[in-house]
C-alpha cells in the first residue's frame, strides 16, 4: 500500500443508477432533473440554488441511520486512528487549530434535534474538518454530487506594503480582471477569505488554507499551465454555500469603484443519475449494491493557457516537468504529482532521471524546485526523487502505528498470513519479446524489483525493519514491543518504531535505471532551493522536509499572510487508508469473522460515505517529535505581484536571482 493522498473533489466518482420514473412539481430533486432536460446550452445551464437546497433539506433526518454513521466512525478512529489522542493537545506556536477530542464531539452531535440528514451530515463533515488532518476526511456522497462556481477568481498581492486581495480571472466580466477587491459581502476580503480558508483541513497553519482558497496554476499532464480547477476555493466549491450569491466591491485602474453581486453557478455531472428525490437518495445516498453505473455528463470548456516568458520547458513527465530559465544557469523542476499508478511509477522514475540528465546536459549550475499543489502520491517516487540527488542518503522517518485490541489482533492475523506475500513470483512481470533491448531489460528488472518492494499488507510486520538494528521485525510482540506515550494527556500505546522493510532500499534501483553504476550529479544542496505555497502534502511534504532538514536545502515560501511566517509542506502524516480498503484488509486477514472482537470491529457504512483517516505517523529526526504536529516555516519569503500569479517562470527566475547565489 502506497502513501497516496488527493482531495480531487471533482473527481468523476462512479455513480449508479436504478430505474424509475416519476416527476413532481413538489420535488425540489425532480425540478433539478427537469430544469437540466429543458436546458437549450448544458454549458451555460446553472442549477438554481433554492432547488439544491431543497432537494437536499427533503430527507428527514433518520437517529437511527445517525447512530450507525457515528457508531462507524467512532470504532474505526478508536481501533486505527494514529493521532486519536495527540488531537487532544494544543497546537505548537506557528498553527493554528482547536485541541479536540474527537469521540467525544462525535457522540454529542447525536444530542442535537436535528430535522434533515443534510444538516447532520453537513455538521459531521465539518466536525472532522476541524481536526485539520488533510488526511483525515468524511463526506456524504449524497451532497457532494454538485460543483458551485463564483465564474471568478481571487488572488493576492502586496501593495505599497499592504495586502490587498484582486480579481485574478472573471469569466463572465473581463473587465473586473485585476481590479482590487474591496470589500466580500460588506466586509474586509482579507477577513472573509480567512475565514473561509479556515474551513478547510488542508493544513494546520491557517496561512496555507488562505493560499488553498485563492486561484493557482497548474501544469497538465501534457504541460500546458492552466487554472486549478480540482481543489475547493473560494470561489469554486464542493460543498453548498451559506447564501445563494456573493456581493463584491472592486475599485479598478481608472480608480472606479463598483458593486456587484454574483450568483453561484451549479452543476452537477450527474443529472442522468436521477428522476425524483427517491431516486437521488438511493443512488447518492444509501448503499445498494443493485444500482448499475452510467456515464456521468462531461462539460466542454476551453481553458485559457498561461504562458511562461522567462523559461524554456526541456522535458515533460506526468510526474516531473524540467525548465531551464532565461538566465541559462538554473534548471526547474515542477514536482507536482507523485500520485500515479503503479504501471506509472517505474515509467515516470525514467522520466526524471532523463530529465535531469538533460539539465546536467546543458550545463545548468542551480536547481530551484517548485512543489507547489502537491498533494503526495508514491512515497517511493518521493524517495526516488531525493536519492537521486542524495545518493548517500537514508531516506525514511521512523513509522508508528497505534496498538489497541483491534491493531494488535490485525498485527497478529495479517502476519500469521504473510508468508506466501514475499514469495514475488517473476512470471508476474512478463519479460518483454524485445529483450534484445537493454532498456527494456532495465525496465523488467526494474518493474519486478518494484513488485517485491511493494507492501502486501499494513498489518504485515514483515514488511517492517527496526531502524536501529536494521534487522526485519521476527515476531509481533517485538513490533508492537512496550511503548506507551502521553499524547494529549492520554497514555497511549504505539508499535516499536519501524522502517519500511524493503521500500526505502531504492537505491539498487537507481542503480538499474542508470543502466550502469549509479552517477552522481554535480549539484551539492547549496545549488538547490524549495519553492512551495505549503501546499505540499504527504509524500510531498516528506521530500521537502528530508531535503531541508538532512541536507540544508533551504526554503522558500510564497503567499501566505505578510509577516506571519508559512509553512513549506502540510500533513507529512505518516500513511492514510481508505476506509472501504481497510475493511477489505481486515476482511482478508480474516479478522471481521473474529466474533470475540465483534464489539470493537466497525460495521460498513449503511449510507454512501467517502472516509479516509490517518494509519500511521512518522517522527523528526532530530527532534523526535511527531511531524504533522511540528510546525516547520520556510527560511525565505516571497510574494506574488499581478505577472508573476499568472507565470511562474518570474518567480522562479526572482527567487533564482535573490535567493540562490
Ligand atoms: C428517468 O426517466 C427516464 C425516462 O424519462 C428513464 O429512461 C430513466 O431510466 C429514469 N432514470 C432513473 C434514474 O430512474
Ligand atoms: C474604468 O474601468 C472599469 C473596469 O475596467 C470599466 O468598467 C469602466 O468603464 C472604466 N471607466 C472609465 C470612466 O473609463
Ligand atoms: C438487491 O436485489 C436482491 C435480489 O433482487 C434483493 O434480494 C436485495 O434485497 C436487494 N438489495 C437491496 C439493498 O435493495
Ligand atoms: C499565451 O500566449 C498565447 C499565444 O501568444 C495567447 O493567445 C494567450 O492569450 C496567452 N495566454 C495568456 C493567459 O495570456
Ligand atoms: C542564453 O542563451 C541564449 C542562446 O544561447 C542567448 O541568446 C541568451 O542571450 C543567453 N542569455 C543570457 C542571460 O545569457
Ligand atoms: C520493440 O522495440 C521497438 C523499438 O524500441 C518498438 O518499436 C516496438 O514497438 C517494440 N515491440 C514491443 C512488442 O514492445
Ligand atoms: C512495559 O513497560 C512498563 C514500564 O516501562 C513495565 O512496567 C511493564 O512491565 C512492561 N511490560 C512488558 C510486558 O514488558
Ligand atoms: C546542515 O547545517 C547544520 C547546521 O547549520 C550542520 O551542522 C550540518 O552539518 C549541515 N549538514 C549538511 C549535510 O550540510
Ligand atoms: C469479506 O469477504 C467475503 C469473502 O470475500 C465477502 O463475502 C464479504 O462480503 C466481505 N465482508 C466485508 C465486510 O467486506
């Protein structure tokens, strides 16, 4: 199991249908469906926002149904969730979020009387947000089925040494593009994006959730650089706003001022899934396995494309894009998703090195490395990345897992089963008929090395190594060993520390992708510099902080609050699961069918979830303590100004000029 982290809320979920027939005036649902049927342009179509509400504020709130949904989530962060009781502690000086005790806030929030499943649902979700684990996220399938879009973006500059928000794209009026923002809804813009920032979980350093909710741009996979488009902001989202539109007060160039109130545009790629409110809850919102698929509505739209004026792009990976800037010294290179399919990771680990050949190629003396919007992925790619340019590095942070009696019966089952796991049969990689080809044989042996390092099981202790001795983990009570800390004041009981058994012994594989034996490029760490809006999770944030803290690559942050330091890297956690892969796992260990564990096991959600927590943690190590609590700034600072929010190629060359001599 990878560390493998998105939040790509406008995602295309599979969804199902059933069939049935029916139309109401009196269903808010069914004028949903209708209105879209009647529309003559889909792309110019917005749903109303009175009838979203509705049709979400039409189903009762169940207690039952309630019990079940807490009752889940409770068993499972009390049987697995690594920071369970270090959510109870204040945070460290530099973030910002509430000391919470999660079981407790759960159980309570079945006191209150509510009317609809919307409103319970809507709390919960919040609820957990609260705890500021980007890892750590609940939502309802039933009202995540629709995109709301402000048809405009913010950002955010420095003026005369004031931070002011501006309007960095509008859609429907270009003519408000770069006036300032004065005022959101009758209030400071600053507030309000805070505020709403705040909202969300990406970061326990608020200055990062305000970065989240302004406009960024992103390289797709054939390189283009585009607007962000799947991360909530502020002025598009996946959740149903408070009120049906936002009013704006701008002042522009020409120093006119202006008011203007703008609607919610709404979509939802799914109006085929449905005729009648009936029909939306039992496809969005109950689980039931007699629903069939169908493909949802694709919105064509063309996006306008940022250009760079200050670099050159050299290569372009899924993973990876290489530039070399205008000043024929510094290389760059966009770490933007590690997040990728096993089939992709051996690809995109030939891809870099081509890449950086290519840099060295030509000569490059400097490295600036921008990590911005990235959300992890692969934690070997991750690896991959700073061995490469690190070769005598040990590339992992000690791991724990929480011991409760329902891990610890996971560590025993999963282990009892794991022998036949490392017997990695070669067959499975077939050996390519081009095998006159020495890089093909490279990527087979490559692709099968891959396969053996790859864990079978979380609960396999055998997939383990104890980074003191070195030497794998032989039983489970040495894995779970005797380590009970005070987290928020609770004693608590962890697994020993460990490492990754096999994974993190990647250097034999950069030997094997080299083709001969491992080179060293010629960049020392004083040549490179860390380029991120914090928004750089997981795997992300465990690159950056391996490179800063180990070999003192320094940092620069962008955005953010004036004068308030930011955070380079988010959510290092450890590793997150899947709920529904989870239980399969148990499932497959054999432990559900344990009846003597039946109190502690957590029933499947009876409603359509998505539930993803936080399994394992890893430490810093010089200090020891917990990563994702530990609050990180970036040494440098800088700010976006009106050219360089629209091409990065001007920040990179300013932080290039300023920061990297
Ligand atoms: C909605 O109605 C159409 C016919 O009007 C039918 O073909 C379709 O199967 C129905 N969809 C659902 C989800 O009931
Ligand atoms: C000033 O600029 C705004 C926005 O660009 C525009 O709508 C308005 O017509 C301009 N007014 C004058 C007097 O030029
Ligand atoms: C699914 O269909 C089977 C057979 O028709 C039925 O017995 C079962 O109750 C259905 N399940 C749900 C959740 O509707
Ligand atoms: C990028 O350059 C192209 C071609 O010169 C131009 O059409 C396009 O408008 C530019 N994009 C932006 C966002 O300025
Ligand atoms: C970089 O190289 C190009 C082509 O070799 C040349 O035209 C340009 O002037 C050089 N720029 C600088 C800043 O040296
Ligand atoms: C074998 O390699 C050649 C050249 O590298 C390539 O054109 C061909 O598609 C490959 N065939 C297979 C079956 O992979
Ligand atoms: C675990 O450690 C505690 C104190 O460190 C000790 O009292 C206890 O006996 C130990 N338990 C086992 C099973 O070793
Ligand atoms: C990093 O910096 C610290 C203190 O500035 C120093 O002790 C350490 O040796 C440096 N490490 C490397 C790899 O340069
Ligand atoms: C566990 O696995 C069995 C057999 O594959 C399957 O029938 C059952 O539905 C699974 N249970 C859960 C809770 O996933």
């Amino acid at each position: 199991m990878k560390i493998i982290f998105y939040i790509l809320i406008f995602a295309l979920i599979t969804f199902f249908v059933i069939p049935c027939n029916a139309n109401d005036d009196d269903d808010a649902c069914a004028r949903l469906k209708n209105d879209f049927k009647r529309a003559k342009d889909p792309n110019k179509f917005s749903s109303k926002y009175s009838d979203v509400k509705e049709c979400f504020e039409s189903f009762p709130y169940d207690k039952k149904l309630a019990e079940d949904t807490i009752e889940t989530l409770k068993k499972t962060l009390q049987g697995f969730y690594v920071f369970l009781s270090e959510a109870r502690e204040e945070p460290k000086q530099g973030f910002s979020f509430e000391a919470i005790d999660i079981i407790k806030e759960l159980d309570s929030l079945l006191l209150n009387n509510y009317k609809t499943d919307y409103q319970f649902m809507t709390d919960l979700t919040n609820l957990i947000e609260r705890l500021r684990d980007a890892h750590l996220g609940f939502s309802s399938n039933c009202y995540s089925h629709f995109i709301y879009n402000q048809q405009l973006a913010l950002y955010s500059v420095i003026n005369n040494d004031k931070q002011i928000i501006k309007i960095f794209d509008d859609k429907l009026d270009s003519s408000t593009i770069d006036c300032e923002v004065t005022q959101i809804d009758g209030r400071s813009p600053i507030e309000v994006i805070k505020e709403f920032g705040d909202t969300l979980r990406i970061s326990r350093d608020s200055g990062v959730r305000f970065n989240i909710a302004l406009s960024g741009l992103k390289f797709d996979d054939s390189g283009k650089l585009l607007r962000l488009s799947d991360l909530p902001s502020f002025g598009l989202r996946n959740q149903l706003p408070e009120k049906s539109s936002i009013e704006y007060s701008i002042k522009c160039a020409n120093d006119t001022s202006k008011k203007f109130t703008r609607e919610w545009n709404i979509l939802s790629p799914f109006y085929n899934a449905f005729n009648t409110s009936k029909d939306y809850w039992n496809t969005f919102c109950i689980s039931n396995e007699n629903i069939t698929a169908t493909k949802p509505i694709i919105y064509k739209e063309t996006p306008k494309i940022y250009n760079l004026s200050e670099s050159e792009m050299i290569h372009n990976s899924l993973s990876t894009k290489f530039f070399i800037l205008n000043d024929n010294k510094t290389g760059v290179v966009v770490v933007q998703n590690v997040g990728l399919s096993d089939d992709d990771t051996i690809d995109q680990m030939f891809e870099i090195v081509n890449g950086f050949d290519l840099l060295e190629n030509r000569g490059v003396k400097k490295l600036v490395f921008d990590f911005n919007w990235n959300l992890g992925g692969s934690i070997e790619l991750g690896f991959f990345i700073v061995y490469l340019l690190f070769p005598e590095f040990r590339p992992s942070f000690d791991n724990d897992m929480v011991v409760t009696k329902l891990s610890r019966e996971a560590f025993f089952q999963a282990t009892s089963n794991s022998i036949y796991d490392h017997l990695v049969g070669m067959s499975s990689t077939p050996l390519s008929s081009n095998s006159s080809s020495s890089e093909n044989i490279i990527r087979w042996a490559a692709e099968t090395a891959y396969k053996v390092i790859s864990i079978t099981s979380i609960f396999d202790i055998f997939s383990y190594r104890n980074p003191i001795t070195n030497e794998h983990f032989h039983t489970v009570e040495e894995f779970i060993g005797n380590n009970t800390y005070i987290r928020g004041g609770i004693p608590t009981q962890f697994t020993s520390k460990f490492v990754n058994r096999y994974s993190e012994r990647i250097d034999k594989m950069i030997e094997l992708l080299s083709g001969k034996f491992f080179k060293k490029y010629k960049w020392k760490n004083e040549d490179m510099i860390i380029l991120t809006n914090g928004i750089c999770g997981s795997t992300c944030s465990t690159i950056t902080q391996r490179m800063s803290e180990m070999y003192n690559v320094s940092t620069v942050a962008v955005g953010g609050y004036t004068d308030t330091p930011l955070s380079f890297a988010s959510f290092p956690g450890g590793e997150v699961a899947n709920f529904d892969d989870l239980m399969s796992e148990l499932n497959s260990t054999g432990l559900l069918q344990n009846e003597a564990l039946s109190d502690l096991i957590p029933p499947l959600f009876r409603n359509r979830v998505t539930f993803t927590l936080t399994i394992k943690e890893g430490y810093d190590v010089f200090s020891q303590g917990v990563l994702e609590f530990e609050y990180n700034p970036a040494k440098y600072r800088v700010y976006y100004d009106e050219s360089s929010a629209r091409d990065p190629s001007i920040l990179w060359l300013k932080v290039a000029k300023e920061l990297l001599t």
